[in-house]
C-alpha cells in the first residue's frame, strides 16, 4: 500500500533541509516548519550581518548586547559541552574557522604564526552571559562564536517540535545531515538509515541503522575538505592545536534523543575520538566485524544517553553496544 505523503526541500543554515510528512495533506504546516528554520537562521547564522551572532561577534570586547531567548539557549548549551569536553567544543572557534575558511577559501594552509594569533582568541569562558536581561557578551576585541557545530540540531528538535504539537505522526526531518524522525515509518516498521561511507560518492553507505522516535546524527572530515600532499583538512577544527582535528577517525555518528545535543555530541566526539566515552572494554578491531565498545561510566559527557558509531581512517567501524541489534554492516 502507498502511503501519501508531502514533501519539502528548502536552502537554509548553509545547507539543504528535507522534511517528509506521511498521512498529511497540510503545506501550511510545512510553510510553518520552514519559516521556523530560516528564522533560526536569521538570528543564529555568523554570516548574516543582523543575526544575534554576528552583533555579539562585531561588540566583542564592547560589553553586552541582547540576544533572542533562542540563541541565548544555544550558547549556554554549548558553554555546558565545553565544560563536558574540556574545552574540544568550543563555539569561539570562529577566528579559526575564518582564518581556514575550509570550503571558502581555495586550499589554503595558514602559517603557524596566524594559527597561533587566532587560537589566542578561542576560549568558550570569555563568553559572559546574562540571564536575567537574557544579553551575551565576549570579553576580548577579535573574538567570535560560530554554532555551525549546534545550531542544525537545535533546528531539528524545533521542527519535530512544531509537527507533533500538530499532530503530526510519522515524519522524516533532514536538516543537512542532522536525521530527526517522528514515530515509525507509515507501515510501522522501524526507519532504515544509511551510515555513509566517509570515502565514497554520497548515497553509498556502510551500514544501515534501525530506528523510530530518534535522531541520528554524522560530523565527518569528508563533509568540506581538501587534500594537499596526501593530507585531509576539513571544517572540524581543534581548538588545542588550532587545526583540522586529526586522529583515527573519517566520522562519528551519534544516535540520541534529542538532536541538539547529538550535533554537539559528534563534533565533540570528531575531536575527541572514542576513548571520549568508553575506556573499560575497547574491543579488538577485526576487518569486516562490527566492534562493539562497552559505555563505561568515564563517558565525558556524564549519562547523556546515546549511542555511536566511529568509522575509522580504514573504514573499521566501532559502535557502542547498544547498537549490536540496530546496526547491520553492508
Ligand atoms: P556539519 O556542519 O558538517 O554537520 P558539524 O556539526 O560537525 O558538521 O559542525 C562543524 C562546524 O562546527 C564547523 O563548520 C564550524 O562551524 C564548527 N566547529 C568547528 N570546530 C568546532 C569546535 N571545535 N567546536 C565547536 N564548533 C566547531
Ligand atoms: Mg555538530
């Protein structure tokens, strides 16, 4: 049986958004979800001069400006994964990113000298906030937050918020990458994502996971990138060394509840690698096997319930053990 359903694709936060409505005739509402993520835009984007961000970013050093109650939640939220992750997320990153400009610029490699002027400017605790007059501020002349890292999740969790307050049963939200679905699939079998493979054409995928009521979430090197003398330089960037995070991994998947905090998660996780959460039985890691990883309780991120999935820079994929029944390799 074919179930009807309505369809949206639009630009917005730098990327194409989806949205899929099954058993719904109703354009409004999507007309309502889109407006709900361009508004997002509007007031979180770094590259829109009358968004919150870019008023914080060119008042920095200058004392508080007001901000929407939206963004003001997007900043503390991602103040609290800074604090999770020992500073890894860090949404002052932006002087790095500028400086990169990976995916603007046309494979340009900054000297040590401007990596190290800029990674000066990076540190979430110069971001004052005021809660009661909901206002932000950055202490320091040249800094700047970019929430290229969070915002996408938070647009998300709106959306799905918008659909069920309206009834809205069984969906399926893509906000460029960031996976969001609403109940079961129409015939009330389980979704079936697609894990893609970091090193192949989009739509060729590695895995396919099973799942309803979740998000699913992907930060990967292979998103914008260029390669110079066989060496990988994408958009996730180190605040530590300044430069694309480098270590065994091509990308990080984060199945959760909520996917603002899964978006945080994977950018954390792109950094910080799997030891980040679990250290007590890190499988051996054998070709073609899925390798499961024990959740140990030194997780950096406390009881955040999720799951993940890492693929490695030898397309080895490592997932948490929660995954064993939902996960199957291709
Ligand atoms: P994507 O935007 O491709 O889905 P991510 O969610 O991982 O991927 O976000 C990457 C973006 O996050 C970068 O383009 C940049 O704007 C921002 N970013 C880069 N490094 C960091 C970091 N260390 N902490 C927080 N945000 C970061
Ligand atoms: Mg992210």
């Amino acid at each position: 049986m074919q179930h009807e359903y309505i369809e949206r694709s639009f630009f917005s936060l730098g990327t194409v958004n989806y949205i899929k409505l099954y058993n719904c005739k109703d354009q409004s509402l999507l007309d309502l979800a889109q407006k709900r993520v361009m508004d997002i835009d509007d007031m979180m984007s770094a590259y829109k001069a009358d968004s919150d961000i870019s008023k914080l970013n060119s008042n920095s050093g200058r004392g508080f400006i007001d901000i929407h109650e939206d963004t003001y939640k997007l900043l503390s939220r991602s103040i609290e994964f800074s604090t999770m992750t020992s500073g890894a997320f860090d949404i002052t990153i932006r002087p790095l990113v500028t400086l990169w400009g990976i995916g603007k610029k046309k494979n340009f490699i900054p000297s040590e000298n401007e990596v190290s002027v800029c990674k000066k400017l990076v540190n979430y605790k110069n971001i004052i906030l005021d809660h009661s007059n909901c206002r932000a501020a950055l202490e320091n002349p040249g800094q700047a937050v970019d929430l290229g890292g969070i915002a996408k999740g938070f647009a998300a969790d709106e959306v799905k918020r918008i659909l069920v307050e309206n009834e809205i049963d069984s969906a399926l939200i893509n906000l460029g990458g960031n996976i969001l679905t609403i109940g079961n699939k129409p015939d009330g079998t389980l979704w079936q994502i697609g894990i893609q493979n970091p090193l192949a054409a989009t739509g060729q995928h590695l895995g396919i996971v099973s799942l309803s009521e979740k998000t699913i979430v992907t930060s990967g090197s292979n998103e914008r990138f260029f390669i110079k003398d066989g060496v990988r330089y994408h958009h996730i960037l180190d605040p530590l060394s300044g430069k694309p995070a480098d270590n065994c991994l091509l990308s990080v998947t984060a199945i959760a509840s909520g996917s603002m905090d899964a978006d945080a998660i994977t950018t954390s996780l792109f950094i910080l690698g799997f030891e980040a959460i679990a250290l007590n039985e890190l499988k051996q890691i054998v070709n073609n096997e899925i390798n499961y990883i024990e959740r140990s309780n030194t997780s950096v991120f406390g009881n955040l319930g999720f799951e993940a999935i890492f693929i490695t820079k030898n397309l080895e994929i490592i997932a948490t053990s929660g995954l064993k029944e939902k996960l199957r390799i291709l």
